[in-house]
C-alpha cells in the first residue's frame, strides 16, 4: 500500500514550505513535492500606486531581507525617472547593503542552518536548533549576539530603520552619513569582523570535515548558475551584468534589464510560487538525472560564476574554495561554505566604504526630473539570490506593470530536485526516522529559502485539500483541486 509522508512546516527557514513524499508499494520514493503554501500577491496590490512609494511597500516582501528590496525597488525607480545616482548616494546604497549581509548571513548560519552541523544531524529535535548551540558554544554565541546586533545599528543608522529601511529615494539617498555617525559604525564593524574571521576558520576546523559524507550526499545535484560580475568578474552584490553560467561552466552575460530574453517563468498547480527557468535551454524539467533550464542562485552561484573578490581576506578563501571543488561546484552543501566566504567579504567590505571619503559627503542625490511613461530595471544580489525589480509606469508615473523574481524563486527547481534527490538516496524500503527528515530538511535550508519573498503566483486559483473522516476519526477520502 502506498504511503505518503509530509513534512510541514519545513522548521528553520523563512515562511512556510511543506515537503510530500510519496512512496511506493514497497516502500521507495516515487514522487517528491516541496510547496508553498501561502499566498501574498504584491505584484497585483502594487499597481496603481505612485512608482516612487514603491521603494517602501516593497520592503514589507519579507522582514528578513527588506534592505535588498528596498534597493531593488529603488533602482528600479531610479530607471523609471530617467535619474542617476550620485556617487556618495550608491556608496551609502551599498553600505546599507553590505551591513545587511552580515546580518542576514549570522542569522542563517548560526540560529536557522548551523544547528544541524554544530549539533549534528540526527541531534534530538530539542537541541538541534540555536538554543543547542548557545549550550555548546557559549562564549561564541555572545560574539554571534553582538556583532549580529552591530550590523543591524549600521543598517539603521544608514538605512533610516534596521527592518524596512526607508532612506533610499530617486537619485540616490536622502541623507548624509555624518561623522560621528561613521565613527559609530567603525566601531560597530569590528565585532562583525571578529565574528566573520572566526566562522570560517572555525566550520574549515570542526564542522565541514566531518561532514564530508552529508556534503556528497544531501542534494547532490548538477545545474547552472546566475549570479552578478563587475566588469573584471569580480563577485558584485549591488551592481553589474548578469551571468548566467551552465552546468559545464560555460557562461554568457547580459544585461539586467534584459533578463525577460534569456529567464522565464513557468507555473506548477501545486505552488503558488512561480518557476524560473534559463530560456535558452528550452522546456523546464526538473528531473534531477536529466534538468533542463535548471540554474541556481545565491552565494553558491556567486562564487562559481566570478573571478575574483574584492577583498583581501575573501579572495583568499575564494582561491581555497575553488582549488578544494572546482568550477562550477555542484554540491548544495557547499552554499554553506560560500555562505561563511560572503559573511567575511561583507564585513571587510563595510570597513572598505566606512573608511572611503565619499561616504560622509553630502550630495547624495541627484536631481529627478518629472514623471513620465517608462520602465525600469532594478537588480541587486539579495542574501538569497538575485533579486529582480521589473516595474512599468504611466505618463503620471503610476504603476502599470510590475514584476518581481526574488532569490528563492530561481532556486525553487533546484530546491524540488534536490529534495527528490535526497529523498531517493536516504529513504530505502520504506525505512526512515526523525534524523533521515532532517535530512530532506537540510537539502532546502541550504538555499537559505525566504519563502514570504518567493510566494507571488497569483492566477486566480486557490490551492485546496479537504480530508473527509468518518465517525471514528479514520480518514475516507481526500480530494484537491491541484
């Protein structure tokens, strides 16, 4: 008899994702489903709105990476009005930016990821999780506090609010850093630094060599990639052209607003999240044996389609990393690592802008002519992948047409194969335990997934399951209209 297992919610990631497992009469995987299972819709509430509100709607998309969006939108805004932003106001942009990282990138790996490395896998449920390590890890767990404390005061101080910044207007931003306040933030950046040296020096030590086996096994699949270069390839998180690299390696670029030629979308009837896919592929197909338009996002990909980082400590351990796995490397266990080599470049990155002139110089914001009917393109690389901001705007310049490809969303393929992928090694004869789950867990927290961002499928249809049971509690019958 068949039996299906359903994971739900899927623990430790942002929003809410169930995974179904169904198996077979004797007892293997013969289908897997990772779902989305809220609805938010902000593509549609969106229109009719003036463009340059937009900048501060958008950052409620998701209260984990508002920053991201929040610059996505605003650069979108800055191509609708034809604007150009002043040098002091992209470097406060990207401060803003960069201070986020570091907060975003301490969240997943130490309160949502790390749990199941520090503690281990097969843990119990109890300690497998942030208060496990505080146990564990104690003094580390201070510095973890702090320095994820000191990145959301510099986020603040520049973005105007630690959660839904607002500082970022047409043009460039709407006001200066001070001096006293960029002493503040210099302050505030050594903790984050402290804490990054030590998470990678410490996971190269303890925590990724025992978990070599877990690295081949957990979502061990092969795709493309599509990540931000700078004109010299360097790995860039606010600006530059896309690259889209293929399984093999091999790449092409272009540019952000060009995307519609060379992304599409494609909708499953058991997700309210859209499925992007490389069109130059063909059809999407999420076998895991044999994908077709599967390509990933988020530090993975980031490291894999650069040539270098900009800092010092960074390019070190990029060098290391692809010496150790190769280009492109496949394994999602590996986005940990690229994570750790991020939330170290961001940190040196914050110390870099805090000690350049031009971040407490005043002209901040050009100036933005009137509204007109255009479009415009904003892209940034969110924690969790590249983020895009497509919106259309009238001659009164209100919103006609918007668009929105978060990070989660290019990764939701991969995440399904990976989650099929695992689900096939692990699950034998019908044999599987709380650790073996977490396994089929760990496969989608890799990707670091924010669901609340991902959810915007909006076709009209709701997704229902009604379970009838008899008087004895025993389920009768189900029926879905998916």
């Amino acid at each position: 008899m068949t039996k299906k297992i359903v994971i739900s919610p899927v623990s430790r990631i942002e929003g809410h994702l169930q995974i179904v497992v169904q198996l077979d009469d004797a007892g293997n995987v013969s289908d897997t489903k990772v779902q989305t299972v809220n609805l938010r819709g902000f593509e549609e509430f969106c229109k009719g709105r003036p463009v340059e509100e937009l900048p501060r709607i958008t950052t409620s998309i998701c209260g984990v990476c508002p920053s991201s969006h929040h610059l996505a939108s605003v650069k979108a805004v800055d191509g609708c009005f034809g604007a150009t932003p002043t040098t002091t106001g992209i470097k406060l942009r990207e401060l803003m930016e960069h201070a986020h990282y570091v907060e975003e990138h301490i969240l997943h790996f130490y309160f949502l990821a790390g749990a199941d490395f520090v503690m281990g896998p097969g843990a119990e449920v109890k300690d497998r999780n942030i208060f496990g390590i505080i146990k564990k890890l104690p003094n580390e767990a201070r510095l973890v506090v702090k320095a994820r404390w000191s990145a959301a005061q510099i986020a603040e101080t520049v973005g105007g609010r630690s959660i839904h910044p607002v500082a970022g207007v047409p043009g460039g931003w709407s006001k200066p850093l001070r001096s006293d306040q960029k002493d503040k933030c210099l302050k505030w950046s050594e903790p984050m630094m402290e804490l990054a040296k030590f998470s990678i020096k410490y996971a190269k030590e303890n925590i990724f060599p025992n978990y070599q086996d877990a690295i081949k096994l957990i979502g061990a699949i092969k795709t493309g990639f599509l990540g931000t270069v700078g004109k010299n390839g360097e790995m860039e998180l606010y600006d530059g052209k896309l690259r889209m690299m293929q399984s093999n390696g091999e790449f092409r670029e272009f540019e952000p607003k060009d995307y519609h030629d060379h992304i599409k979308e494609a909708i499953m009837p058991w997700s309210y999240t859209k499925f992007p896919y490389d069109a130059k592929a063909g059809k999407l197909v999420l076998d895991y044996h044999n994908p077709v338009g599967v390509y990933r996002t988020n530090t993975l990909a980031r490291i894999n389609v650069a040539e270098k980082y900009k800092t010092p400590l960074a390019q070190a351990e990029f060098v290391e990393f692809r010496k150790n796995f190769g280009r492109p490397a496949q394994n999602s266990m590996l986005y940990h690592w690229a994570r750790l080599i991020e939330l170290l470049y961001a940190a040196e990155y914050v110390q870099i802008l805090l000690k350049d002139k031009d971040i407490t110089g005043t002209d901040t914001r050009s100036k933005v002519e009137k509204t007109q009917a255009a479009r415009g393109v904003g892209v940034v690389e969110a924690p969790r992948g590249t983020l895009i901001h497509d919106y259309t705007t009238d001659e009164k310049g209100l919103v006609k047409e918007l668009n929105l490809i978060v990070g989660t969303t290019h990764n939701l393929p991969a995440i399904n194969m990976s989650v099929r992928q695992t689900a096939d090694a692990v699950i034998k004869n019908g044999k599987y335990d709380q650790g073996t789950l977490n396994m089929l867990e760990m496969a989608i927290r890799a990707y670091d997934p924010c669901i609340s961002c991902a959810t915007h499928n909006l076709d009209g249809s709701i997704a229902t399951v009604l379970n009838i049971f008899d008087h004895n509690g025993k389920r009768v019958k189900t029926l879905k209209n998916y």
